[in-house]
C-alpha cells in the first residue's frame, strides 16, 4: 500500500506525472529491501506495458528522480540498479526475504544519477 503522504511530498511535487508514476512502479517491483534493476528497457515493460515510450524516457525520468536523491541509482558490474532509501516508508513487508541484489554499501559499487548503458 502506498502511504498517503505520497501524494503530498515536496520532492515528488517537483516531479512530472510520469515520473510520479515511474517512482511509484519503482516501489512496486522493488525487492522487499527496495532495490531493483533499473534497466530501462526492463522497467519500461514492467510499469509502463501498453504505453508507447522510449527507452530514453525513462532514463531522463529515472535520472530526475536519482537528483532529487528520492531514487539511489548505482552501477555494480556494468549493471546499473536502483535502492530506495525511504522504501520501508511507503511499504510494509511482513515476511521480508533477503535481497539478492548489490548493496551501495559494496565497495565495487559506483553510484550515480545518470543512467548509463
């Protein structure tokens, strides 16, 4: 469930439509420590199926997101992924189970807010 406050933060309010809407499929395919892969072509797919975009969208979507530091955008091994720092925030997970994704506390991890392929 998203918390209801979501609609009226401050950061958010800076933001598109589409890019509300890209955050909030963020928190939905996120894993149950908020991170996920944030490959555009995959997130374009799974949030935004039946919507004629590009690619490109969603890398300026998610870069605007990683600048207002709402979305940690990070590259581990020529992968690039996301975390969201505020995620137990807007979910609640009863049973969480471990994330399998790179962590940004990893050393080898470099974070950014320019996706980059």
């Amino acid at each position: 469930m998203i918390d209801p406050n979501f609609w009226t933060d401050e950061k958010l309010g800076e933001c598109s439509i589409q890019e509300r809407l890209l955050f909030m499929g963020l928190i939905s395919n996120a894993d149950d420590e908020g991170y996920g892969r944030a490959n555009p072509k995959l997130l374009k797919s799974l949030i935004f199926p039946y919507d004629d975009l590009r690619a490109s969208d969603l890398e300026k979507w998610l870069s605007q997101l990683g600048g207002l530091h709402i979305v940690v955008l990070f590259q581990y091994d020529g992968q690039t992924y996301y975390y969201l720092p505020n995620f137990s925030k807007h979910q609640t997970i009863n049973k969480p189970t471990k994330s399998t994704f790179p962590h940004i506390e990893d050393e080898r991890c470099r974070t950014t807010t320019v996706i980059l392929r």
